[in-house]
C-alpha cells in the first residue's frame, strides 16, 4: 500500500476547483531545454496539439473543463482563447 502526501491532495483539490496546477512548455535546440510558454497556466493541462503552420496550439485543460487555443502572432504574451466543454478533456488530435 502507497500514501499519498499532502502534496498530491492539495494538487487535486486545485485541479477540482479549476486551479492553475501546470503550463505548457516547448524545447528548442537553440534555447538549450524547456522554456514555459506565456499566458499557458492552466488546470491539469495535460493534451497539446500544434496547427499544421505552428501559429497555434490547442492545450487541453482536464481541471476546468475546456479546451485552450494559444495564438502565436508576435513574441510577449501569446493571445488566449477558452472554449468550456461537457466532461473533462483528454489529450488532443488536429485533423482537417
């Protein structure tokens, strides 16, 4: 039998609540490793998928019940859209 801390119960009572738990990171060779991505906290974010032209990327958020998408026009603060969904979401696909 495994415990669990005080650590993972505070974590998932910010995740029911629709508390920032996470961000989205992204790696590149020129940056040398993981960098946060602006304006992408969120509630248990835990699926990621890039438009085929890399200026957007959709972020699901299980906690709050939506669906993020992160616009990439210039650098600063990425432009944020939410779309609250029925359910939790769970990894992400784009497709045509």
């Amino acid at each position: 039998i495994t415990s669990v801390g005080p650590s993972a119960i505070w974590t998932m009572l910010k995740i029911s609540f629709g508390g920032n738990t996470g961000s989205v990171l992204r790696w590149t060779p020129e940056q040398d490793g993981f960098i946060q991505i602006s304006n992408s906290e969120g509630s248990a974010p835990n699926g990621v998928a890039a438009t085929p032209d890399g200026r957007s990327i959709y972020v699901a958020e299980w906690g709050a019940r939506k669906v993020v998408r992160l616009r990439f026009e210039k650098p600063g603060p990425r432009v944020r859209r939410e779309l609250p969904i029925k359910g939790s979401p769970h990894n992400l696909t784009c497709t045509p």
